[in-house]
C-alpha cells in the first residue's frame, strides 16, 4: 500500500491527471485507513470540487469514527460546515465529543 500512495503522491506533485484515479483506486482497497480519503479531499478541495471534497471529508470522519477516534473525526465538523452544512450537523450529532486540538 506505501508504495501505491507514494506513487499517487508523485503524481498528484507532478499535476498528473490519473493521480485521482490512483487515490481512488486506494481508498477504495483500503476501506480503514482515513488518511487516503483525507488527502483526496484535499486534492478536490484545491481543485476547487468542494462537493467531492465534503465527500471525501466526510467519509475520512467515518472511518475515524469506526476507528474508535470520534475526537479526530469533530475535528472536521467546521471545515464541513463551509463545505456542506447538512453533512456538518449529522457528523456532528455523530462524534458527540469536541476536537482534541486546543485552538489559539
């Protein structure tokens, strides 16, 4: 699996268009690891898709939330409340807990 995302990594940096494809193709063989669907969210946000993106972040808090790790997952609550505010409060009714990262 390292490899494969290394090798999507490179060609999203290379600005190569199957790099989507290739991220798909993981996060779709890797059902548990929220990491993948987190950067493909980030991949769409950039490219300005933000209704893939609130997908994608959304499905990253699913898998931490069935990871055991409901905090990680309210991280993302305010970023999905720009994205999709209906996606925002059902994760939100979710987690039931608040982010653990400490905001200045």
């Amino acid at each position: 699996m390292m490899q494969q995302w290394a090798a999507a990594r490179q060609a999203y940096a290379d600005g190569k268009p199957e790099a989507v494809a290739a991220y798909k193709d993981l996060v779709r063989r890797y059902p548990d690891v929220p990491d993948l669907t987190g950067e493909l969210g980030n991949i769409y946000f950039q490219n300005g898709s933000m209704r893939e993106a609130a997908e994608q972040y959304y499905e990253t808090a699913q898998r931490l939330i069935r990871r055991g790790e409901p905090g990680l997952a309210a991280c993302l609550v305010d970023v999905m409340r720009y994205l999709d505010n209906d996606k925002a409060k059902a994760l939100q009714e979710q987690v039931k807990v608040p982010c653990p990262v400490l905001r200045k």
